[in-house]
C-alpha cells in the first residue's frame, strides 16, 4: 500500500531530512508533504478539501468534473479547492491535465507540545 504521511516540520528538519536521504543513496521510506505549522496544515485541508483528498486516495487520475461529482459539489468551488491542493504539493496533474492523489492511505503526525 502506497502512504504518504502528512506531518508538521520545520523547513530545515524538512531539508535535513532530504539530505540524509540523499546521502544514504536509499529512497526515503515513506513519502511526506510537510508543513510548517499546525496552523498551516489546517489552512490548507480545510474539511471541504480533506473530503476531496479522501475522495481521490487510491483513485487514481480524474477530472475536476469527477471530484465535484464524487463530492457532490459546485465544479467552479471544487476547482478553487483543487488549486490550492495542487499549490501546496498535496494533489498532482497529470500530463493530460487531470487530477489526482497517488496514495492509498495518509498518515497525519504531529506533535503538540507546552511552550
């Protein structure tokens, strides 16, 4: 099963972590879409555009017009959405311009901890 975990990390553990990889010369283990904050992984899978992700997990490529029937949206907001999911690295197009989320599972982490 293809999983992606997304997880909250500095941009420096981000590029710590790409760099040991690198000099490893083995693929990470799992694939990561990291985001700076909490805060920021929540602005941008907002609950209207988990519902798309969950709808695409293990999918494969569609169109736009697809996602909004499979959510049972307006094509117009499910398009806004879907940008801001392709922007932020969650979502990929693919070369015949559809849409998609190549994983099957997610893994959400983060830590929580007293200032």
């Amino acid at each position: 099963m293809k999983t992606v975990t997304l997880d909250v990390r500095s941009p420096a553990e981000v590029m710590a972590g790409a760099l040991a990889a690198a000099k490893s010369g083995r693929p990470a283990k799992t694939a990561r879409i990291s985001f700076a904050t909490p805060e920021l992984l929540w602005r941008v899978l907002t609950a209207k555009r988990w519902e798309i992700v969950k709808a695409l997990c293990g999918a494969g490529p569609v169109s736009i017009r697809e996602v909004a029937r499979r959510v049972n949206r307006d094509v117009k907001a499910v398009h806004s959405d879907v940008t801001a999911l392709l922007q932020a690295g969650v979502l990929d197009r693919t070369d015949s311009g559809q849409v998609e989320f190549p994983y099957e599972a997610i893994k959400v982490e983060f830590m929580l901890q007293a200032a």
